[in-house]
C-alpha cells in the first residue's frame, strides 16, 4: 500500500515537472511549487482514476453519502435552497441565481439525466460536476467539500468528527438539551414519509444509510414504545435517544454528525 501510494504521489509531481523549470533563470519556479503544493494538499489519486476519466469509487461512496445528507426532503434530488445550504456550508457562501442556473446548463449540455424534469440537480449529476472539476484542474474544490463533511485523506470519517471531545466532570450526567431534541424529533419526521408515527424498516434503513451502522438492533423493540407491527413510534424513538444520552452519551453525538447538515 506504502509503496503504491508513493507511486501515485510521484505521477501527480511529475505532471508538474512536464513544464521546463530552471532554478539558474527562477523559470516556472512558482508554478513548480504551485503544483507541488497542490500534489500534496489535494491529491488527485484518492479521488479520481485518470485512466478512466472517473471518480474513484471511495470517493463516489463519499460523495452519494455527502447527497443524501444534503438531500433535506428525501427525494433524491438537490433543489435550489439544498443547493444553497450546501454551498453556504462548504464555502461559507451563498451561490448566485445566475451561478446556480450556469451550472444545471453544464450538465444539461453534458449529461444525460443530471438535471430532473423539474430543474434540481441529480445524484448522477451531483459526481458529475466533481469529475469535472477534477478533470479541470480544480480537485481542491472537491477536496474542501470532502474536508467539510468529515473525510481524511484517505476517505474515511474522522475520529474527531464521529466522536467529537466531549470532558464531563466527576459525579456530572449527561442527558439531552432542547436542542437535542428538536433535532432528533425534525429527523424521526423527515424519514416517517407516510406520517404514521413509526418507522417502519425500510425508512428505519434510509434514515440510517449515512452512517456506518444502524444505531441499534432488533432487541431495541422490547425496550422502547412501538407500534402494533413492533415499527418504533416517535415516542420510542425519543426514549432511545435520552436513554443512550445519560448511557452513552458519544452515540448521539455520532448520529448528530453523520446525519445532520448543520
């Protein structure tokens, strides 16, 4: 693994050394350096496959993952305020109407399917326009939007993303804030699409396709409030998460992280 990773280390230099460069004249010194930054802050080997103009498929899995969070109603489309909330999280603005609108014309010039019938931007579309940006010298762009959500350079979750720092002093208990609450009560009803007050297993399964595991299993039913076909209620769902906050309380705060766009 050492080995092939210098490997691709060594071709991401290298195209930067394609261009003549004399230290006697300083000729493309800065670039040189330039690039040779670029090859080391936002390496283009974890996330693209050169010789198949594609995405690799670590960072297909990352960005799907940054979609569906990002994906607030849960119709697998990003319209213009998810677009907007996206962008203010990444790059701490907003994007222009006008800017929106240039990019939805670049997939529906380039790719089939990018652009819904009503005018939000597909998961297709969503890889696309990272390929793209790659493709175009841009990988920091894509890069910075990894970093944001989470990612290390190798393209897994960080430690201190999953399990934030949490210092609770002797004899002190822990237990779930209003905060907490709204957000774990907004969540139940972003999944319970059908609004029956339970969830049943394949919403259970959606809510949880962000994150590494399901935050519990079967036995969960017998302990918490369910309905008449053993769905857990909104009550139950409740009970769960103020019973794991006094418990256990870093397993709230991994579920608040993986699943929420703030």
């Amino acid at each position: 693994m050492e080995s092939s990773s210098r490997d691709d280390k060594m071709n991401e230099m290298s195209s930067c050394g394609q261009s003549q460069c004399s230290a006697k004249s300083l000729r493309n010194i800065s670039e040189m350096f330039y690039f040779a930054q670029k090859s080391v802050l936002h390496p283009t080997a974890p996330i693209y496959i050169a010789e198949k103009t594609d995405l690799t498929e670590d960072c297909k899995k990352a960005l799907t993952r940054i979609f569906m969070v990002c994906d607030l109603d849960n119709d697998g489309l990003l319209n213009d305020y998810e677009l907007n909330a996206f962008q203010k999280r990444c790059f701490d603005m907003p994007l222009r109407p006008e800017a929106m609108e240039d990019v939805k014309e670049v997939l529906k010039r380039n790719l089939s399917g990018g652009v819904s019938p009503n005018n939000c931007i597909t998961l297709q579309g969503f890889l696309f326009l990272h390929c793209l940006f790659i493709q175009r010298g841009r990988s920091h762009t894509t890069w910075a939007v990894l970093r944001k959500f989470g990612y290390n350079d190798q393209l897994h979750l960080t430690k201190d993303f999953l399990f934030p720092p949490l210092k609770i002093p002797n004899g002190s208990t822990t237990e779930l804030s209003h905060k907490g609450s709204q957000f774990f009560t907004k969540l139940f009803w972003r999944f319970d699409k059908d609004k029956d007050g339970a969830l049943s297993p394949v919403e259970l399964t959606q809510l949880f396709a962000t994150c590494n595991a399901p935050a519990w299993g079967n036995e969960m039913k017998s302990l918490v409030p369910t309905n008449e076909k053993d769905w857990i209620t909104l009550q139950g769902f409740m009970c769960f998460w103020a019973y794991t906050t006094v418990t256990t309380c870093n397993q709230p705060l991994n579920t608040w992280h993986t699943l929420d766009i703030q």
